[in-house]
C-alpha cells in the first residue's frame, strides 16, 4: 500500500488526502470483473463486511458501459473529538462508471471504475478509481486511488485520515471477497 500525504497550495487550501492499493486476483479479468457487477453479489458483499440498509443498482448503458449506485449504511466509529462531526453510522451514496468492458478478454485491456462517495450529511466527500488489467498468465491486476477531501478545516485532516483508511481497507476486504468467491466457485468447478 502506498500513501501520499497531504500538500498545501499556494492559495492556502489543503489537496485532498490520496492513497493507493495493488492487489492480484489469481483468476481471469472477466472472472473478477462479472462478480463485480453483479447487484446480488455486491449487495450480499456489502452486508457481509457489515453495511447495513444496503441498496445496489446496476445499470448496464452499452456493451462498453455499466454504472453502479450503492446506497449504504456504514459503521464509523472516529475518535471522540470528531464524533460530533461523523456520528456512529453514516449513509453513504456511491456512484461507480465502470469503462472498458466491451475489451474484457481482449489482449492488453483495461477496465477503469470512476467512484465517487458521499456520505450524506457530512463534510467530507470521497472519490477513487480502478484500474483492472490482465497480466500475461491470465490473471487481473487491480491498482486503486482513493481521494477524501472535508470542508470543516480544523478536523479536516484527522477526518480525511480516517476516512480514506476505512476506505482502502474496505476495498481490500472487497478484493478479499471477491478472490474467496472465486476460489469457491473453482473448487466447486473442479470437484463437481
């Protein structure tokens, strides 16, 4: 895991808090890429890494094109002094492009996910990409970017801290859910 920290413009205002993850499926980009855009399996997903009033939409616009809306609740639990500022649970709206798909199994492609995040009622706002490739053994490649950014100034830092933690490391749960289902699913492939 990479991170880069915050820097300061010229004009006074903070750049957005950045920070970056690898991770190597062992299965085709095809494999890896259909079980995301599966509603049943991302809401199932969601509320097995303990979201809650979990709501996913998938909406394909072309052969190229798939948008995603989550709407979540997820458990925060910041440190007292910005409690008040986060509260214990936050509704969270994420709007996902996902680019590329007519690509999939074509040599050298590549399938990008634009996110954004909203935590409704909050100061902070989250956004990220994806980028999915496979490699020349045929298994996918993921490097991702998650970007926080929070309007009240003198939390702005320890809230974008925790925030965009909490988001690499749900990320990284959702990249261990989907190899555990795709690990199940081969095995079952194998012994069936």
């Amino acid at each position: 895991m990479q991170a880069r920290l915050k820097t300061w413009r010229n004009d006074g205002q903070a750049r957005p808090l950045k920070k970056s993850l690898q991770h190597h499926f062992a299965y085709p980009l095809a494999d890896v890429v259909n079980l995301f855009l599966d509603a049943d399996i991302l809401c199932q997903m969601m509320v097995d890494l303990g979201n809650r009033d979990v709501s996913v939409t998938v909406e394909p616009k072309d052969d190229d094109r798939v948008d995603i809306a989550i709407i979540r609740t997820v458990s925060a639990d910041p440190p007292a002094l910005i409690r008040a500022i986060t509260g214990d649970w936050v509704e969270v709206h994420q709007q996902e492009r996902w680019t590329g798909l007519a690509g999939a199994g074509e040599p050298d492609a590549a399938i990008s996910v634009r996110m954004m995040m909203d935590p409704i009622g909050k100061p902070a706002r989250g956004s990220g990409t994806l980028r999915f490739t496979e490699d020349a053994a045929g298994e996918t490649r993921c490097a991702a970017t998650v970007e926080v950014t929070c309007s009240v100034p003198l939390a702005a830092t320890l809230v974008e801290r925790m925030i965009v933690s909490d988001s690499i490391e749900l990320l990284s749960q959702q990249f261990g859910y989907v190899d555990r289902l795709l690990a199940e699913r081969s095995s079952a492939a194998r012994t069936g």
